[in-house]
C-alpha cells in the first residue's frame, strides 16, 4: 500500500503549505519528553453537554527508556495517574457569524470542540490557527476566520 507521510495528510487536510521539518531542530537531548494520551468522551451528538476532549500530559524526561509501545496501553496511563496534567475540553461548539438576520446563534454545541491558538495565519488577514475535534478525529493545524466565535483556553506557563 502507498506510504502517506504527516507532511502529505497535512497538506491534504488544508490545501496549505507546511513547514519541513528541516525548520524545526530536533532537540539535543530528550530532557523535555513528554506523553500525550488524547480521550473522546460522549456521544458528539448535537446538544450532548457530556462531549469533550480529554487530553492526559505525564513527563517523561531524559531517564525514560521506552518507546510507544511502552505508553500505548492503558495500564501504564493507570500507574501514572498522579503524575498525569490533565485537560479538559469541552465540545462548546461555536457561534455563528452574524447575518442580518441573526445575530449569531451557538452553533453545533456538543458535537464538536473548536478553540483558538493565540497565533494569527500569517498570510492570511482575519485568520488564526486553531485546534478542532469531533467524534471521528482531532485537528492541530486548523486555520479559520476569526470572525467565528470559537472558545478562548487560557493556559498558564508553569
């Protein structure tokens, strides 16, 4: 079967150019290691208030020896519960651009979660980058016009 590589399913999804990985230098050492496990929760139908992202952080460091075997099983994510940085997302769904016949309606509210990045899309004027999930998948590399009213995550650097 064809080999698809991030690079191609990116630039499928969005029809956008990606960075090479060339523009991002890999690290020297693995001192900031981390595992990420990212859980849907709930149905993802319109108006379930249950639906949401849950994504799960524990540190690795340096000292890990492991590889993705090692953390892709769910009794290693239980023995690492007190170490886990958990985030909640919740699928807030978005209000809709104003018309005039409306002044902008919660739209989509439990089907899906669409929060802004802090990262305007630096070619296009009114777009930011954003991170996007249903039920069937999750997104990183979203862009959008800001003028839909997407949740804000506020995240502390600690």
């Amino acid at each position: 079967p064809p080999t698809t590589t991030i690079s191609d399913t990116l630039s499928l999804h969005d029809a956008l150019p990606i960075s090479s990985l060339s523009d991002f230098p890999l690290a020297t050492d693995n001192n900031m290691v981390c595992a990420y496990r990212y859980t849907r929760v709930g149905s993802f139908a319109n108006h379930d208030f249950t639906s949401l992202l849950k994504v799960d952080c524990v540190y690795l460091g340096s000292a890990f020896t492991g590889n993705i075997s090692t953390i892709n099983n769910d009794s290693w994510w239980d023995s690492h519960t007190s170490e886990a940085v958990v985030r909640i997302f919740p699928a807030a769904g978005y209000i809709s651009f104003p018309t005039f016949i409306s002044s902008g309606l919660l739209e989509a509210r439990g089907e899906y979660g669409r929060y802004w990045s802090s990262t305007e899309f630096p070619s296009l004027l009114g777009n930011a980058w954003n991170v996007s999930f249903y039920s069937y998948s999750a997104f990183a590399n979203y862009r959008d016009v800001k003028h839909h009213g997407f949740s804000v995550r506020l995240f502390a650097d600690k």
